[in-house]
C-alpha cells in the first residue's frame, strides 16, 4: 500500500474509532433520537451540496426502494440503537462489542448457505463468540438490554453491505451516502425535535455532536472512499478490526473506563475469531460498518 494510503488508512482507524467516545459524552445531555437527528442534519448539510455540484443524487433517488432499505438498516436502526446502548454500557465495551461484525457476518452466511464453512472458520466463529462471552460475562458495567441493542448494531451493520453490494453498488457512493443521509434526517425530524433538551447542552456535548456530523460522517465518508480507490476495498474494511481498539484505547484514557486482563483477552479472541472466521472471503463491499 502507498504512503497515501496509509494515510487514509490511519485517519479512518482514528475517525471511526472516536464515535462511541462522542456518543458516550452526547447522550449523557440528549435524548438518542435526538442525538441522531443532530449528526445525520450535520452531515446532510456538509455532503448534500457536493452530491448535488456532481449531480450524484438523482440517478440514486432512481432506487428509492433499496435505498429506504438500505438506509434503514445501515443508518437509522443502528445508530439509534448505538446511542441507547451507550446510556448503559462504556464507549470502550460498546467499541468492543461492534468487533463482532465480522462474525455476525459469518455466521450470515452460514444461515444463507452463500458459502460453506470450514473447519478453521467455524472455529473462528466459537472463538470469538467465546471473546464476547468473556466481556460480556466479566466486563459488562451495563444492562443485558444494552448489550442486546449492541447486538441488533451488528447484525445491522453485517446486512447493510451485503444490501448495498447487490442493489446500490453501481451507483455514485456518495450521492447513496448523502440520499441516506436526508432520509434518516426525515425519519428523525419529529422524533428529535420531540425530545430535544430544554436547555441548551454544554459545550462538551456540543462539541461531540459537531465532530460526530462534520469529522465522524461527513469527512469519514468522503476518506473512506478515497482509501478504496488507493487501496482496494478488501484492505479498506480492515479498518474494523482497528476501531474497536482505538474505541477501547480513548474510553480508558478519556473516560477512565476499566480496563482489566479480561478485557484484553475478550478483544483478542473477538479480534482472532473474526479473522479465522472470514479467513477464506474478502469483503468487497463499498461501505463498511460505520459507528
């Protein structure tokens, strides 16, 4: 890979490992359908522009079916799900737990018959089940409630790329991402705007919505398909075994989360899990899981 691309390469690491940081400190002041509303409007508002200069949207408004779909749920379940579950759980647990997605993955394609499983990657899938067990049995400072809305994350952020590979792909990425953007925007208007807060929240809190629409959505989006292009999507979603770090890394530093020997031991067998469990494909998807 190129020194551009390993540039691209750590700044998404960085940029989608913060989010359950921001999300932590947001929802401590506002309500998650609130939350949402606040960072899909900021990002509508820094992407919509650019789709529209490069007429992007309007072959994707063409595809409103799969889009609805797809949007629903890549963006409005799990990232209203991340936000309830971050009420309860750490941002470092939370960043861990999403390290699944590969294996929920696996395990997708398990159930559909896509692919047959061998032995290494059915052995993955109890390995890194058995690292989910270990935090979620040892670490959990949290309701089985949030861990469950993790759970529903995942899974959601498992079917979004298989969605937008067979439906979306041969469409403009981010004339989907933008259209997506304002859909979820919609969505949340009336929910949002509902339970906003009567006062206005401090600073931290602003300043966490602000980085989560512009840097976390907006930019990470524009980055991320820039790295595909330098270095190919199969390297490009390797970045989802190195969020869940930088999630874990920046709780316990900023928040000061616990960080025990099981925690350790739980990501590396979550993290070995995964590779052993998806060993033999390569996710060739244009948008990956994204907090």
């Amino acid at each position: 890979m190129s020194r551009r691309g390993w540039l691209l390469f750590s700044a998404m690491s960085v940029i989608w490992g913060i989010p359950y940081l921001l999300i932590k400190i947001a929802v401590a002041e506002l309500a998650p359908a609130t939350l949402v509303l606040v960072r899909v409007a900021i990002g509508t508002v820094v992407l919509l522009p650019i789709t529209v200069r490069r007429r992007e949207l309007i072959p994707v408004l063409r595809h409103w079916r799969p889009l609805i779909t797809y949007t629903v749920v890549e963006l409005c379940i799990p990232w209203y799900f991340l936000a309830v579950a971050e009420q309860t759980l750490s941002s470092s647990l939370t960043g861990l737990l999403i390290a699944t997605v590969p294996l929920v993955s696996a395990v997708l394609v398990l159930i559909t018959g896509r692919e047959r499983l061998g032995a290494r990657r059915l052995v993955g899938l109890v390995v890194g089940f058995a690292g989910v067990a270990a935090l979620v049995g040892v670490d959990l400072h949290g309701s089985l409630l949030a861990v469950g809305a993790v759970a529903i994350v995942a899974v959601c952020y498992a079917l979004g790329p298989v969605i937008q590979a067979r439906y979306l792909s041969h469409l403009p990425d981010l004339g989907v991402v933008a259209a997506s953007l304002v859909v979820t925007m919609l969505v949340y208007l009336p929910f949002g705007v509902a339970q906003a807060p009567t006062r206005m929240p401090s600073a931290a809190a602003l300043a966490a919505m602000v980085t989560l629409g512009v840097v976390c959505t907006a930019v990470a989006f524009v980055l991320f398909f820039r790295l595909i292009a330098e270095a190919g999507p199969a390297r490009a979603t390797v970045i989802t075994y190195v969020n869940p770090a930088v999630a874990l890394v920046l709780g316990v530093v900023v928040l000061n989360e616990s960080f025990t020997l099981t925690t350790a031991v739980g990501f590396g067998l979550i993290l070995l899990g995964s590779v052993w469990g998806t060993s033999r494909e390569r996710r060739a998807e244009t948008v990956a899981a994204e907090p």
